[in-house]
C-alpha cells in the first residue's frame, strides 16, 4: 500500500486572526468575541491571551470578562470569517485535486500523495502554504503532515497557537500514546466521562485495552475508539467541493426567549440571507430543516420539502415558518435558531401564463426590486417590517 502524506492546516482561533488581520491593532491584546448588547451574551470565540486567563468557548461574556478584564470585545462577523476561509482555500487548491475544508473555523486537509515530483516534499509544500498565506493575508497557520487525517490532525493539537510538526508512517501509535485523550480526535465528551471514572487519561492507556474490554463500556462504538487511540484512520480526503450543497444560516439569542414575534422575525431574517445566498448563486432550494437549542441543552428539528423549488424569501417563510411551529412545542426559552436549506438546483424556466401575472410573478418581481434597492444603498436602506421586532 502507498505511504500516504496528509497535510493539516489550522488557523488557530480563527475568528480572532480574522479580526486582527482586520485591524493589526488587536495583535498582542486579549480578544473575546460575542455579541454586544446581549445580556446574557457567551463568548463565541477568544485569543490566546484571553484563553490563557480562563476564558472559554460558551462561557457568559460576564464572567469572561471578570476573568479578563482587559479584553477587547467584538461582535462576531460571520460573512467576514465565511469569506476569510474561502481565501485561505485558494492557497491550498492549486497543489492538490484532494483538499478537504474540515469546517470554517481554520482549518484544511491536503492530500499531498503522490504529487513531490511537482511540487517537492510533503513538509516543504506545507511551509509553501504557511508562508503564502503569512504574507497575503496576514495569518500564521499551525501544519502538520501525517499518514492519515486524525493523526495530522492531533498533531497540530499539541502544537498550537502556533508550530509545525511531522509524523511519519509507522509512528502514530507512539506518537498517541503520551496525549491526553481529550486531544485524540473522534473521542466525545461521554467516552471522556468512562474514561476518567476508570482514571484513564492518555491514549496509550486506552489503548492497552482490549476490543472486548471496550465493547463492553463503548458497545458499537468500541471500533471507532479501539482504531482512533491507535492512530488509524482510512477516511479519504475529499476533493471541494465535497458532499450535497446546503446552505446554513443560524442566530444566537443574547437572552434567550420564548416571544414568538422575536423568534419570527429572527426567523425571517435567517430566511433573507438563504434566499439572497440562493439568489446569487442563482439556485433555489427544494427542502428546509429548523433547528432549535433550548437554554436547557434540549434541541429539535423538523423539515419540510418544497412544493415548487424557490429562492424566493417569502415563500421561504411560509414553509420555514410552518415547521417552526412543529418543532417548537416546549416552554422553555430559546438560545439559539438555524435554518438549513439543501437539494439545492438550478430553475427550470418558467412557462408564461396566458391571463397576466401569476402571484408567484409577483412576489418573484418584489423580490427583485428590494434586492436592487439593496445592493445600491445597502441592505438596511429597506427592511421588511417583521424584522424590527429581531
């Protein structure tokens, strides 16, 4: 079987190198990132320097800010990070048809196999990468190369907020065997719950247990933590773009609630993103899905498949609205919404009626005057009236 070169670049603390890079004056100070004006605002995001004085992710922004009083606080800027991540890709996808976004947060996997010839050794490619996306857009990625993904992976762990480090094939067994395991990629906080009541706290002490030990505790999951412990992992890198299209849009409550006109309009303006984010990529969507995170840690969802595939924002609400309503059936307050829309497709061309326009001409002619309005003046020049009550 052919050695296999697994590049892993990490951005650490994404949305602050976003930030900074944005305004070098933040460089060198404790960062938080939540949303302003929000009482019971938690932190979405932080710096090092905030991190090493005890602020975490999901932590109220109050009691971060006792913590690091000397912190800086910005709002969080999504389409900014969103934007930032779709920059940094461009630098990896000219050495590699096999370059994986792992998710928006920083982080890249390239599948540098087979391609030395052209563009030289594994770590050498990597620190290309690091040194082009130093210059250009002023982040200093954390790279490791492994023989698979989750061992690249654990390996810019221990390295961060900023290194580099190369595990060869063979190694990933004794690399593993001294971490933690909450570093060991694929172990969920309840596997750490079992491991620390049976006082098991690095990998390799895991490791030294057998598959029927594991089953035991882990049932189906045993495998998957039997191999991961032991640094195996066969999972592909997937060329981009990977997997079905599905556009995501969500919105943290400050303070959680249970007002249904605030979580409508909050709806609707989630709604208004994915259909301009449909409009521009001139596609529309054939399902919705609605999810909801209680204050309680509770969550539901419910979905619904479109009648007549649209990017249209008001026909998005209708149905967005509708299985909002069969997922929202408890009392307790609200902390956080998100809209999915996926089977993503082009339009068919629309057949012309005989008798005028239709109510769908309409609202599709509507549709495309506010969204001109807008791009000339800005989105705030013209709102729809539910939003005010978000």
């Amino acid at each position: 079987m052919r050695e296999r070169f697994i590049i892993h670049l990490n951005v650490a603390d994404f949305p602050v190198a976003v930030e900074r890079a944005v305004d070098v004056r933040l460089r060198g100070n404790p960062v938080i990132i939540a949303p302003e004006g929000a009482l019971r605002a938690v932190v979405y995001d932080m710096s090092e320097e905030a991190y090493q004085s005890g602020v975490r992710k999901g932590m109220p922004l109050r009691r971060a800010l006792r913590r690091c009083p000397k912190a800086v606080v910005l709002p969080p800027h999504p389409a900014r990070y969103e934007q930032a991540m779709v920059d940094f890709l461009k630098h990896a996808l000219p050495y590699s048809p096999l370059v994986e976004v792992a998710d928006c947060q920083g982080h890249l996997f390239i599948d540098a196999t087979g391609i030395g010839r052209l563009f030289g050794p594994p770590p050498d490619l990597a620190w290309r990468i690091r040194k082009n996306v130093r210059a250009q857009m002023g982040f200093d990625p954390i790279w490791s190369v492994a023989p698979n993904k989750l061992v690249a992976k654990a390996a810019t762990r221990i390295v961060k907020p900023v290194g580099e480090y190369i595990v060869g094939s063979g190694e990933e067994e004794d690399f593993l065997k001294p971490l933690p395991v909450h570093l060991v990629p694929g172990i969920e906080s309840d596997d750490l719950k079992f491991f620390y009541d049976f006082n098991l706290t690095l990998a390799g002490e895991v490791a030294r247990l057998s598959m029927d030990q594991l089953s035991v505790l882990f049932g189906s999951r045993s495998q998957h933590l039997h191999d991961a412990v032991r640094g195996i992992d066969t999972s592909p890198v997937l060329p981009f773009p990977h997997g079905k299209p599905v556009i995501t849009v969500d919105y943290s409550f400050g303070d959680d609630t249970n007002d249904v006109r605030k979580v409508e309009a909050v709806l609707f303006t989630l709604v208004e993103q994915t259909g301009m984010k449909l409009r521009r990529k001139g596609m529309t969507a054939g399902r919705l899905r609605v999810f909801i995170d209680y204050s309680d840690g509770g969550q539901a969802s419910r979905q619904t498949v479109m009648d007549v595939p649209t990017s249209n924002d008001f026909n998005l609400f209708a149905s967005a609205k509708f299985i909002l309503n069969k997922a929202w059936k408890r009392r307790i307050r609200i902390r956080c919404l998100r809209l999915a829309a996926d089977r993503l497709a082009y339009p068919a061309p629309l057949q012309q009626t005989l008798f005028g326009k239709t109510e769908r001409n309409r609202k599709d002619n509507l549709i495309s005057a506010i969204d001109a309005v807008r791009n000339r003046f800005g989105r705030s020049a013209l709102q729809v009236g539910r939003v005010l009550a978000a």
